[in-house]
C-alpha cells in the first residue's frame, strides 16, 4: 500500500521496534537513517547548528519537523514553536517522545491566521518539494502571510553547483537547477510492506534562491555552506 513509510518508521523507532526502512530510486537502495537523521539530541549538535537556530525568535514554526528534534531544542530554550508535519506517524512520534508543540498540517495548505509566526524554520532541503520554482515562489508568499513583518526563516538546500551524486539525482539544463527523486520503503517487524509516495525535490543554488525571492517579501541576507555541498540560507523580509 501506499502510506506513511517515513511517519510510520519514526513511530516505530521511538517504540524500540524499528523495522528496515529504506530509500528507493528504481533499483537503488540506501538505509533511510532514521535514528541519525530524525532524533538526534541537540546537545551532540555542532556549536554553529545550535547558534543558528537560536537566532529565531519566537513563535517559530517548524515546518517538516519530523519527530521534533528542533521543537524540542526551542521548547527547552523556552521558546514558543509550533512544529506541523503531514505525517500522522512522525507526529506520534514527536508526542511519545514528549515533544508538546506539534500538529499534523500540510505546509501547502498552511491553516494560520496572518502575522502567526515570527519566524519560520524550513530545515531538510523540504522547500525542494514545492517542485519547480513558481512552486517555491508560492511557498515563500504562504509564508509571508502567516509571519509578521519583521520575520525571518531559515531554508537550506543542497548546491546543485556543487554536487552531482546524491542519492536520486537527476540533471537540470539550467545553471544552478538540479533534481532529487526516490520514495521510502517500509518493512515492520510484523506486518506488509509500507510503501511511501514519490518525491520530487527541486534542488537549487543560493543565487537562484534569490532569484526565486524576487516578487515575495523575502530576501536572502545570508548563505552558508556546510559540508562542502549543503547550504543554509537566512531570508528576511
């Protein structure tokens, strides 16, 4: 069946009962990571990950939050945060590791009233899901709605310009446009397969993130790079 590969992994990890989930591209296979990639402890985190996040104030929304390592890390701080994932099984996740602030949404059908949020954090290259650079666009003015004037988010991404190998890479003939596609397979200890649905990232460098920019409220002040090819790129309106 098609469903909640990923949400439904996270549960069951958090449970002490994870299964085999994997990154599927065609024939290609990968370990989907899960304790590495969705509950890590904020404290084993470098010095710059932590600074970075502390540079958002409050109300934050955590957008994609997963199993709610970050909202964890700003409820700790004393920070309100609302993390919202369309996944019902990382949301469960997220409660049953005690993390309080979190909400079963769609961040393509954003439910919050105007000027909601102070800041918005767009973490796990997830802004690559709006596809296509008007989709992203239209994420950006989403966002602007639901934040107050003085707002800043966080996006990050991987440089198309310097990397070619990841994992469900695909080409792009323009400058500075690449694209990444797989889905999650899940194997339960006990029960049938979980396939999850496909998805298809827009992958995209710093500079046509400001390109994408031009006609939102949204600017990039601030890019930096880790890990040779990933980036985290700071917006304010």
């Amino acid at each position: 069946m098609v469903a909640d590969a990923l949400g439904t992994a996270m549960r069951d990890f958090q449970r002490g009962e994870l299964g085999d989930c994997r990154y599927v591209d065609g024939e290609d296979r990968m370990d989907g990571h899960i304790a590495e990639n969705y509950f890590g402890r904020y404290e084993e985190w470098d010095d710059t990950q932590r600074a970075r996040l502390a540079e958002l104030d409050g109300p934050v929304l955590d957008l994609g939050c997963g199993a709610g390592q970050h909202v964890r890390f700003f409820e700790d701080r004393g920070t309100e945060v609302l993390g919202v994932d369309v996944s019902p099984g990382a949301i469960e996740a997220a409660r049953e590791r005690g993390v309080e602030n979190v909400a079963v949404a769609d961040m393509f059908d954003l439910p919050f009233e105007r000027d909601r949020f102070r800041s918005v954090l767009l973490n796990g290259t997830q802004a690559g899901l709006a596809q296509s650079t008007a989709g992203v666009r239209s994420l950006l003015s989403d966002l602007a709605h639901v934040t107050d004037a003085g707002a800043t988010a966080q996006v990050d991404n991987y440089d198309p310009e310097l990397v070619d190998d990841l994992f469900g890479y695909r080409p792009d003939p323009r400058d500075g446009f690449a694209h990444r596609t797989f889905h999650f397979e899940y194997e339960p200890r006990d029960g049938d397969q979980i396939l999850g649905r496909a998805l298809h990232f827009l992958l995209f460098s710093p500079d046509r993130l400001r390109d994408i920019c031009v006609g939102t409220p949204w600017s990039v002040v601030d890019v930096e790079h880790h890990h040779e090819v990933y980036y985290e790129a700071r917006l304010a309106k």
